[in-house]
C-alpha cells in the first residue's frame, strides 16, 4: 500500500504522496529515479497536450487531467530523449509507472508544474530500436486517488513524436476498491482490472472504478454518489473532484473514443456492508441500470458480472468464507432476466445523466454473461484490510482472462513484456 501524508481514502482530503510501499506492515526498499529537471537547461521539440500523436488512455477531462484507475498517455517517438511538463492540477508526489516499449515498468513520483525526463541516452533500453518501431512511451498513474494534468511532451532537438494506432479491441472495467487496486503493492498497476486489460495484450482498457462507492446513487464511505451515476461522467467522486467541480462534474463524452467490446462489472461489497444500509431491491436497480446504461452507449458490447467476494474467517481448523457472500441470489436472478426473453424481445436502457430509462423497438441477443468468482481466491489471497494481495490480484485477472478466452473467443497476444512488477519470487537454494 501507499503510506499517505495527508490520508485521503474515501472522499477525504489528498494532497500529497511520500514514495513508501508498506510490504506486510513493513517499508519495502526502493529506488525511484528522482526525475525532475529545468527544462531550460535543455533543448527540446516540444507538443501541445492536445498533439494528436498523444494518446490518452482510460478517462481525462477537458483541462487534461486524469481520473479513476491506471489512465495514461501513449505515444511513439525518434531519439533518446521524452520528458513531460506537469500541470498545476497533479497531485503533487504522485506514483507513475512508465515504459520504453516492451521494456519492464520504472516508477517515478511527479510534481504538480514540474518538468520530468522519463528517458534519456542514459535510460537502459533508449538505444534499443527492435523489434518494437518506432519506440514507444507509456505512462500510467499508478495511485486510484491521485492525478496528473499533461501540459506538454518533449523530446530532443530535431525528433519527433509518432502517433501509435490503438489496438483493435476494447474492454472497460466498472467497480470499487476491488478494481481499482486499493491495497496493493502499485495500486492501479498492480490491480487485477489492469492485469486483465494488459494481461490480454493488445487491447486497451479503462479502468471506472474507485474505493468505497457503491452501485446506488447514496453516500457510500464518503463517495457523495455511486457509480449508476458517476460512471457516466469524466471524473471519480474523489476529494479532488469536489474541488475542481464541486456537484458539475463534466459529463463523459462517450464518442471520444470507439465503443468497448466487453464491460467486466464487479460492485456492490460496499453496498452489502451494513453501514452503507443499501438493500437488495435498491441494489440490484442500479446495477441493471449500469448495465442498461453500458447498453445504451456501446449497444454492441458484451457485459460480464462478476459475482462478490466478501473474505474468509478462520472456523476451528479450516477456514470458510464470509457469509453471506453479497447478492448472490439477486445478482445470478438479474443475469438471468437479462437473458429471458421477455427482456430480449423489449431491451431497455438507461441514462445516468438524464436519469431516464426507454424501452430500445429493437429485439437484441443475449449481452450479459455471469462470472462465478467462487473457489478462485483462498483465506491467503485477501489481506488484513479485505483487499486481494498481490497474488489474489493475479489469480483473478488469470481467471477472467480464460473466461473471455472461452466465451468470446478472444486470443492472448501478451506474449513476454511485463505486466505485474516485482512479482518474481523464486528460490535458488536447491538443497534442503
């Protein structure tokens, strides 16, 4: 987990980062590159963010500030040299990961009007100019409650960028803490949402999910509204959110980018805890109208439901899961309306900003498929704070990937780059 200066979970106050990861309890070592520069000393080709070689990955408002899980920038480049000027609107200290290509992630943390250089003739890997060409730079944000704002990009002298086509298809993630990475190691980068999206490989992906909110429209640990209406708009419900749009946020605009073809949808353990006092009937209304809602923008997309988790307890000599394990009756009865074909002859679909509902004209094919999560993780998969660990992330995002293999027909092109960082754990003493 991220040790915080000013702790910002759950709509509270986020201001600034330190660079510490807390392994069990305990600081892990490490060695981020202090990235920051004058650019003045140097001599750059510089872009606009509005520069249509870069392109912006999962979702950013109209200033070029990022929101929600794992967003970033993408882009080619000729040369050694990439560097970004930071906007006022970055949360000052924040984590991101970065790459040359297929190279392995590096982390650095940004500062709000600072000026970073991410690759240099010094960065291992700036000379490599095969397989991967043109080379390639990405960054992602690695922390669900933090942001950047892209003001410019660099490179050397006499270089240029290269716009880099998106990959062919699409999948969104919709959810809570539970996809947004809360509690592990690289927060967003090391969520089983990201492992799923890039563990695909050629596939881009957004990640709509934040911690603590729930799928109704209520208060949720701090989350003024929940995701039947929020994943309609731009911004999370984040502290600063409130601060930049206070109860305007921007609407998202739906035709910026091409449509998903699938949408993985895992929320509601907010809405089961007892403290948020969401029932079912009012539970299972917003995620049928989060489905309409996908339904409605992406008429072609394919939406999985995943069924919840809600940790194990040690029974005697065994250990069991919680019970009960959220919705799971209401959840798999919902599925199965969708596929009936009273709902199939008349589908309906929902709008989260207009808060109206109408019936489509148009008979549809079946589009809601039910993930059972069931057996996938153990006792030691969830951590002390009811979040999967590292390992419980990957099991996941493994799971979901066969599961769209083999109902979608979706082949793996992730074939060696890195996609999880540091998770080589292996033993080399053979005798014992």
């Amino acid at each position: 987990m991220w040790s915080l200066s000013s702790l910002a979970v759950f709509g509270l106050s986020v201001l600034s980062a330190s660079a510490t990861i807390l392994q069990n309890g305990q600081p892990r070592i490490t060695n981020f590159p202090d990235t920051r520069i004058d650019p003045f000393s140097y001599s750059f080709t510089t872009y606009p963010r509005n520069a249509s070689e870069i392109s912006y990955k999962g979702r950013w408002d109209s200033k070029y500030v990022s929101w929600w899980s794992a967003p970033g920038i993408k882009f080619g480049y000729t040369g050694q040299t990439v560097a970004v000027t930071f906007g006022n609107w970055t949360s000052d200290g924040v984590l991101v990961g970065y790459r040359i290509s297929g190279l392995d992630w590096i982390f650095t943390n940004v500062t709000a009007g600072g000026t970073h250089l991410f690759v240099s003739p010094e960065t291992p890997g700036s000379d490599l100019t095969a397989p991967v060409s043109p080379l390639t730079f990405e960054l992602r944000v690695t922390n669900w409650a933090y942001g950047i704002q892209v003001e410019s990009v660099h490179v050397a002298k006499g270089e240029k960028l290269v716009k880099i086509p998106d990959y062919g298809r699409r999948i969104e993630i919709i959810g809570d803490s539970l996809a947004s990475g809360m509690y592990t190691s690289y927060e967003g980068l090391s969520s089983w949402a990201y492992g799923l999206g890039a563990g695909l490989g050629n596939t881009e992906y957004s990640i709509t999910a934040y911690p603590g909110i729930c799928a109704a429209d209520q208060d949720c640990w701090g989350n003024p509204r929940g995701q039947v209406h929020q994943w309609f708009y731009t911004s999370d419900t984040s502290y600063r959110a409130s601060v930049m749009y206070g109860n305007n946020p921007e609407p998202w605009d739906f035709s910026k980018r091409p449509a998903a073809d699938i949408v993985v949808i895992n929320i509601g353990t907010n809405d089961q805890n007892s403290h948020n006092n969401v029932s079912a009937a009012v539970y299972i209304d917003a995620l049928t109208k989060i489905i309409q809602g996908v339904h409605g923008k992406w008429p072609k997309a394919q939406v999985v439901v995943m069924s919840l988790w809600l940790g194990f307890y040690q029974s005697g000599n065994t250990y069991l899961p919680n019970a009960p394990q959220g919705f799971v009756k209401e959840i798999y009865q919902m599925y199965k309306w969708f596929n009936s074909d009273e709902y199939l002859r008349n589908p309906i679909v929902y709008d989260g900003v207009t808060k109206k509902t109408s019936k489509t004209g148009k008979k549809t094919k079946p589009f809601v498929h039910y993930f059972n999560t069931t057996g996938i993780m153990q006792h030691n998969d969830i951590g002390p704070q009811w979040h999967p660990t590292d390992v419980g992330a990957i099991k996941v995002a493994s799971h979901l990937q066969q599961f769209i293999r083999m109902t979608f027909d979706w082949e793996f092109y992730a074939t060696g780059p890195e996609v999880f960082h540091e998770t080589e754990y292996w033993n080399d003493e053979p005798g014992y």
